[in-house]
C-alpha cells in the first residue's frame, strides 16, 4: 500500500517537473488580418509616385517594437515587402503586403518582430530604388 502511494506521488512530481520551466509558445496570429494594438505609436509611411520617382517617404524611419508603419498609398501602384534576402537572420517578418492600388489606401504592419534595422521594399521598383529601413529599438 505505501509502496504505491509513494509512486504516485513521485508521478506526479515527474510531471510537473516535465511540464514546467518551458517558454510559453505564442499562438501563430493571422497575418494583418487583426487590427493592431494601441500600445504603440503609428508612423505614417507614404508611398507614391511621382516626377522624382517611385519612393517611401520617410525612407529611413526609428521606431519601438510595438509601434505600427501604416504605408498610405499617394499614387502609383506599390506593395511592402519586409524581404527575408534583405533582412538574413532575421524572423517572424510580415510576408510581402498585397498591392495598393487605390489613393488613401493603407497597410498597417505591426513592428512585433523583434528589435535592429529591418530591410523594406516595393516588389515592382525596388530596383528602380523603391526601398526603404525601419530601425526598431526599445
Ligand atoms: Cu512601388
């Protein structure tokens, strides 16, 4: 009788032993689908063209993890690309945006993948030099 009680108290104490002291895995989120949270800032990215080019606008932005880039459409015909050649060693990027075709139009993109410099581009003129760097640091 004590013999069992004793195993099973000992499996029990394997289990949780098994059990704890793992990193919490986050759910996968769908992508751009949910609007984002309101915790951080949202910076305005404009894209557009125009005499001087297909451009972003700022090109060069700092921000926190957790603020958002909302690219707006001016004119022209342009998607965000976070691509992963661009941006080696880096995970978790947002896959390439669907185009913006309409003026006002926007993609916001929650910066929830980690802190250093991230690489962007326009697919159709990024070598026309349509690109642009978000440097995201706390
Ligand atoms: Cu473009």
């Amino acid at each position: 009788m004590r013999t069992i009680r004793h195993s099973a108290v000992l499996g029990a104490l394997l289990l949780a032993a098994a059990c704890g002291g793992g990193e919490p895995k986050e759910a996968a989120k769908p992508e751009q689908a949910a609007q984002p949270a309101a915790t951080g800032a949202v910076i305005e990215v404009i894209a557009t063209t125009d005499d001087k080019g297909n451009y972003f606008e700022p090109k060069e932005i700092t921000a926190k993890p957790g603020d958002v880039l909302r690219f707006k459409l001016v004119t022209g015909v342009h998607n965000v690309d976070f691509l992963p050649d661009s941006n080696p060693g880096k995970t978790g990027l947002p896959p390439a945006s669907a185009f913006l075709q309409l003026p006002g139009q926007t993609i916001d993109i929650p910066l929830t993948f980690g802190e250093g410099d991230f690489y962007f581009q326009c697919d159709p003129h990024a070598l026309l030099g349509m690109k642009g760097k978000v440097h995201v640091k706390k």
